[in-house]
C-alpha cells in the first residue's frame, strides 16, 4: 500500500510539477509584462509628457516675447506688455529652462537634447537683440527719434521674426519626436497587454492538454477525487473559474492536491477580478496578495496605484481645463455688467469647487482716500453682516488679504468668523479660502470661500488662477462703465450749456438793449457837454484846489495853455481873494457855490468871471475834485 501511495504520490507529484512550472512560466511573464508596462507608463507620465508640456508652454512663451517686444515697438503706452516682457526675461524663461533642462537629464535621444540646447543658444540671443530694442526705446524721446524707432523695426523684421520662426520650427520638431514617443510608449503599453493576453492563453491551453494527458494517464487508478481535481483543471485551462466547492478528501497526497487546486482557485479567482476591475478603471476595489511573497498579486497593486496615480492626475487636469473654460465663457458673457458678472461668478465657483458659501468683494474707489471692499455678490452668505458695512484695507481676514495681496487658506476657522447655515441649524466650516482679485500687481477685490471640505492643492490654485481672470475683467468693466459715465456726464454737461448759452443770449440782447439806451444817454450829456465846452470855461481842481484840467475856452481867456497851470494853485491866478475864500469854504464843506471871481490872465490883465462850482466824489479811489463852470462878463454886470 505504501509503494502504491508513494507511486501515486510520485505521479501526481510530477503532474503538479509540471502544473507549477507551467503557472511559474505564467507568473512570470504575468510580472515582467506588468512590470514593464509600470515601468513605460511611469516614464511617458514622468518625462514624456511632462516634457511635451513643458516645451508647448516654451512655444507659447517664444510667442509671446515676440508678440510683446513688437508691443514695446508699436505700442509706446502700453506699459503692461513692456512689464510682462519684463517678467518674462528675468523670471518665466530662467525658470522654463531650469524646467526643461530638469527633464532634458532623463532623455534617451541626445539628437533632442542637442536640438534643445541650440534652441536655448538661439532664444538667449533672441532675449539679446529684444533687451536692445528694450533699452532703445524707454522715453518719449527714443520713440519720436526716427532713426531709433527704424532700427528697432527692422531688427524686429530682420532679427525677431526670422529667429523666432527658427526656434518655433525647431521646437515643433522636438515636440512632434516627443509626442511621437508618448504615443509610441502607449502604444507599447497595449502591445505588451496584449501579448500577456496571448500567453495566457497559449499556456492555458497547454495546461488543459497537459491536464488531459494526466487525466487519461491516471484513469485507472485515480478515483473519484482525482476527477474532481481533474474537472477543476479543465475549467482552469479553459480560463473558467469554478465556483467554490463543499467537498472534502483524505489527507493523502490526493486530498492536498485537492486542497491546493482550491486555493488556486480561488487566488486566481482574485487575481481575476481585481485585474478585471483595473481594466475598467475602478482602482479603489480591494486585493490581498495570497501572501507577502505574491509576486504577482504584489506586482498587480503596484501597477494599480502607478495607474490610480496617473489617473487622478488627468483627473485634475481635466477638472481645472474645463472649469477655465466655462469661468472664461462667463466673463465674456458678462463683461458690460459687474453686479451681473459677480453673481454669476460666485454662484458657479461655489457650485464648481463644491463649498458651501462664498462671497465676492470689491474695492470701492469713488473716494481714493477712503477706499473700502463691498460686497458685490454672494452665495448663501449672511448678506446683512456686509450689506452696510465697508472694510478697509488690512481690517479683518479679508482686508488682510487686501493688503497683502496673497492668498489666504485655514483649516482653524475661527470660531463664529461665519457659518454656515441650513435649515437644521449652522455650523461653522472647516476650511476657508480668501483669494484676491490681483492682475499687473493691483488688486481690484477679493473672494472668500467656506466649506465643510478642505480645499485640495489644485483647486487652490484653480481658484487664484480664475481670480486673476476675473480681476482683468473688472478692471475692463470698470473702465467700460467709467467712461460711459463720463460720456453720460459729457451729453448733460453739453445739454446745460446749451440751455446756459441760450439763457446768455437773452441775457445779451438786453444788455445790447441797455447799452444801446446808455450810449443814447451818453450822447445826450457828451451834446450838452460840448455846448458847455464851447461856450463857458471849464476848470477841474483837486481837493487842494490845484488845476488838474480846464477847457479851450478857459486857455484862450486866460491866454495860459494847460502845461502853464496844471498842478499850479487856483489862487494863483485869482485877483480878488474874497470870492476866492468863499468858494473855497463852501466846496470843502461839500456844498455848491456860484459866484464872481476876478482872475488875472498870463498879461495880468483882470478878467470877471461868474462861475458855478460844486464837488466831484471819486467812488472808485474815494477822493473828491471840484468842477468850476463861469462865464467871462463886463465890470458893469458884476455890479
């Protein structure tokens, strides 16, 4: 009994040896086919891809320093291009190629690299010829200097433009090669799939026909176990696998083998299934290895999280690329109107990053020394807690963000800082982002977000990079609206001084009116004046009675002209004093006198005068002068 144990012991044992090898054979090409793939699907996301995005983004960087520094040439206000041509110079393409020449150390093709490096030699030469045309023209004087404006544009015709053509080609070359291997790996990636398909099947069928053998080998002196085990390899070989089985054997050499098929089974069984379901996607199912040896099962999670990982990252990628396009379709949309644009816009960011309040702020700068955020629009916030209040730079989170211009994100909300409210009570949140509204370095406002979920790394940035978008469109809605106000401003102010300059011609044709009734007057006293002139003397003094004017009549009685006695005193040519003093008294009490005087002429001959004096006050400077209006008459009248 022993020797027939011990020779179907033997048989069997050799018929499991061979089963083994044949699943080590499988195993085996099972892990180098998974370990492989790992392998190329870690490169292609690592370098390959990385690379391929990273000299896309240097393509559009070229683009951009062309496009920027034709800007610095043809565009002498646009002080934005030049500083962002700036930045581009001492910041973006220092860290593009500190990127680029990081992914360039992992390439296996040194024909790429070299390409690469005469891409940077030829693009620090093209940043040589732009630094020039930047130091030409930098005041008003350089840009109306014919010669310097001519230099600058043939340099962009001759050097700009030609070189960077050259390196966008050269660049689209290397990124072709790049993508080409990207779809290469993957394509590797499937092939490899493929081939493990095949081998599992070519060794599953041989499996079956070596199970066949077997089988018809040991009819005669196997039984009924050896059936079972028999029936279950056949199922193995045809890729079933079968359901759990309630028999039990001896604890002979049948009964383990018995025993280990049914393990088989099962860890195949397993291993089936988990691999099923990373081949749909689902790369949170549960697997554990038949043991810390399983090289397979170990191999098969090992691939899932390189997988996971990958996926999640696309994941990322997608979530953030699809949320810039709908915030950028809302901003177009929404350009004319910022109380409209900001209820869009906190509404649909609430809902994209999933949180659960938000608010959106907005620098008030009607008054630049009393600049305050405002509320402008949010999403289940407390509205009355802002509605009437202003927040000034630095006061709270919020104006802290103003003043800083950075970001700010807890996870230690303070308490009662805002919560969050439904209908079976608030709460506050657990985390709080409070991202300004910054572009060119200017803030124009704020967002705030709260939620009972923390905020991952890339919807943070998501966030900022959105705020930047929406910061450049305030800034543009607000020029908008200033300069319709402005035109608004402009029609009323034309309006009133139409109505200003219809009420001024009413006005001036009375004025005309009353200055053609004034000039009539004027002509009636100048007619009465001239018959006085021509007819009586006519003497001016001052308030010390010195001759300031007299008429022709008076030089030609008197025979002086007027140089003879201007500044001289009356009395001087006065004969008889007693009519003299009369006169002089009652004009310096301000009254009017007529009366005789007898003056003496240039031959001191007496000449009798009657005169009529009175005083003339000065409003203006406030002084008086005396008028004396006589007529010359006989000896004999005057008595």
């Amino acid at each position: 009994m022993k020797n027939f144990r011990f020779t179907i012991g033997n048989k069997i044992l050799g018929g499991f040896i061979t089963l083994i090898l044949i699943f080590v054979i499988y195993a085996g090409i099972t892990i180098f086919t998974v370990s492989k793939n790992s392998n190329l699907t870690e490169k292609n996301s690592n370098v390959i891809k990385p690379s391929v995005t990273a000299i896309k983004d240097f393509n559009l960087l070229v683009i951009r320093s062309k496009m920027l520094v034709t800007n610095w040439v043809y565009l002498q206000s646009n002080e934005a291009d030049k500083e962002s041509l700036k930045i581009l110079h001492e910041e973006e393409y220092p860290a593009m190629e500190e990127k680029i020449v990081g992914l360039m150390e992992k390439w296996e093709e040194e024909e790429q690299v070299h390409v690469m490096d005469s891409v940077f030699m030829e693009f620090e030469t093209l940043l040589g010829f732009q630094k020039e045309i930047m130091e030409s023209l930098i005041t008003f004087e350089d840009y109306e200097d014919a010669i310097v404006k001519f230099m600058a544009s043939e340099s962009i015709e001759r050097e700009i433009l030609p070189r960077t053509d050259s390196i966008m080609s050269k660049l689209n070359v290397v990124l072709d090669q790049k993508q080409e291997e990207s779809d290469l790996y993957e394509a590797e990636v499937l092939e490899t799939s493929n081939t493990l398909r095949n081998t599992s099947i070519i060794l599953a069928i041989i499996f079956v026909v070596l199970g066949l053998i077997g089988a018809f080998w040991l009819a005669s002196s196997i039984t009924k176990p050896v059936n079972y085990i028999k029936d279950l390899v056949v199922k193995l070989g045809k890729g079933i696998l079968p359901d759990s089985s309630t028999k039990r054997f001896g604890n002979d050499e049948i009964g383990e083998m018995a025993e280990a098929v049914d393990k088989l089974v099962y860890g195949l069984k397993d291993t089936s299934y988990f691999a099923e379901n990373i081949g749909n996607g689902k790369y949170d199912s549960d697997y554990e290895p038949l043991s810390e040896n399983d090289v397979l099962g170990n191999a098969l999670i090992n691939m899932r999280g390189n997988l996971k990982r990958v996926a999640e990252e696309d994941k990322k990628r997608n979530w953030t690329t699809e949320g810039l396009a709908m915030f950028g379709d809302i901003l177009r949309r929404n350009n004319d109107n910022i109380s409209r644009l900001s209820d869009e816009i906190i509404s649909s960011l609430v809902k994209y990053t999933k949180s659960n309040q938000g608010g959106l702020f907005i620098i008030n700068r009607e008054n630049e020394e009393d600049a305050f955020l405002e509320l402008t629009a949010c999403y289940a916030w407390d509205k009355k807690k802002y509605l009437e209040q202003k927040i000034y730079e630095g006061e709270g989170l919020t104006g802290q963000a103003w003043l800083e211009s950075e970001t700010i994100y807890m996870t230690e909300v303070p308490q009662d800082y805002v919560m969050i409210t439904s209908g079976l009570g608030e709460a506050n949140p657990n985390s709080l982002l409070i991202v300004p509204l910054k572009v060119n370095e200017e803030t124009y406002g704020v967002i705030e977000l709260a939620s009972f979920n923390e905020y991952e790394e890339h919807e943070r940035e998501f966030v900022e990079k959105i705020a930047e978008n929406i910061a450049s469109t305030i800034s543009s809605v607000k020029i908008n609206e200033r300069t319709s106000k402005l035109l608004n401003e402009s029609r009323e102010m034309t309006e009133q001084m139409r109505s200003q300059e219809e009420e001024m011609r009413q006005n001036m044709e009375e004025l005309q009116a009353t200055q053609e009734e004034m000039e009539r007057s004027q002509r009636d006293r100048d007619d009465k004046e001239k018959i006085i002139n021509y007819t009586n003397m006519m003497i001016e003094l001052d308030d010390k009675f010195q001759v300031t004017s007299l008429n022709n009549i008076t030089s030609e009685k008197l025979k002086y002209n007027f140089n003879d006695l201007n500044g001289t005193s009356f009395e001087k040519i006065v004969a008889s004093k007693e009519g003299f003093q009369s006169m002089k008294k009652a004009l310096s009490d301000g009254r009017t006198w007529s009366g005789a005087i007898t003056l003496k002429n240039k031959s001191n001959e007496p000449v009798n005068v009657l005169f009529s004096s009175g005083v003339l006050n000065n409003q203006d400077s406030g002084s008086s002068s005396y008028m004396l209006i006589g007529a010359v008459v006989e000896s004999e009248q005057l008595t």
